[in-house]
C-alpha cells in the first residue's frame, strides 16, 4: 500500500481493492480491480459526552494519527470516524455519519486531533480509476 500525506485535514491513500472489496468500498466499475483513492475530509470538531457518545465504537490500537484512524474506520467499512482527546482515542461506528452532530459545534479541538470532550470528525470519500 502506497501512501502520501498532503496535510493533516486531507490524506490520500492509494489502494488495491480486489473484487470483494470494491463492491463494498468503492464505486468502481465492474472489473477485477481498481485503484481506489481514500480522501479524509475534515467535517469540523464536535462535542461529545461520557454517558452519550457521537460515535459508539472506540477503536483500540487505531490512535495517533488521522490515517490510522481512517484506516481501522475503512477495514470495518465505516465512512466516518473521529479523534478525541490530542489524538489519543479513535472512535467510529456504522452510524457515526448521523450521530457525530449529535451534542453541537465545537471550537476547541487542537490541530485536528479533537481534545477532552470533543472530537474532530472525518469522511472518508472514494474516488476509483480502473487499473
């Protein structure tokens, strides 16, 4: 897997998508496979609650960074995902892209990598090529 940073809101990943996986994750062309390009676009930072969270799924051993995020997000075939606490938590779920919201707005996430009680929340996009 290829991969290339152009910033911390938007990361481009390259990827090998076989047959399976790109009825699921792409919108690629019928073929035997393609290359697909993952986009995480910043959809702003967000507050969150103990009791009530945006997203329901913490995704262990996916922190740190914005395409490790992404990518655990992407293996279970989830389209938005989130970093809370300085990039030390990773949270996503299948319906993050209508829960994210849920608590307001939010000002006080730091460089993209969310803070205490709130988060900064990402979209992954698709575009495809065939090969």
């Amino acid at each position: 897997m290829e991969m290339k940073r152009f910033g911390l809101s938007t990361i481009l990943v390259l990827l090998v998508v076989s047959k399976d996986l790109q009825a699921q994750e792409s919108q690629c062309e019928t073929g035997p496979d393609c290359i697909a390009t993952a986009e995480y676009c910043s959809l702003g930072c967000w507050k969150d609650t103990r009791y009530d969270r945006a997203m329901s799924e913490r995704l262990w051993d996916c922190s740190w960074s914005v395409d490790a995020c992404g990518r655990c997000a992407r293996d279970k075939g989830w389209r938005v995902f989130g970093l809370q606490y300085n990039g030390k938590e990773c949270w996503s779920a299948a319906d993050a892209a209508e829960t994210y919201d849920k608590h307001g707005a939010s000002d006080e996430c730091l460089d993209g990598m969310g803070e205490m009680w709130r988060i900064s929340v990402y979209q992954i996009r698709y575009t495809c090529t065939s090969r």
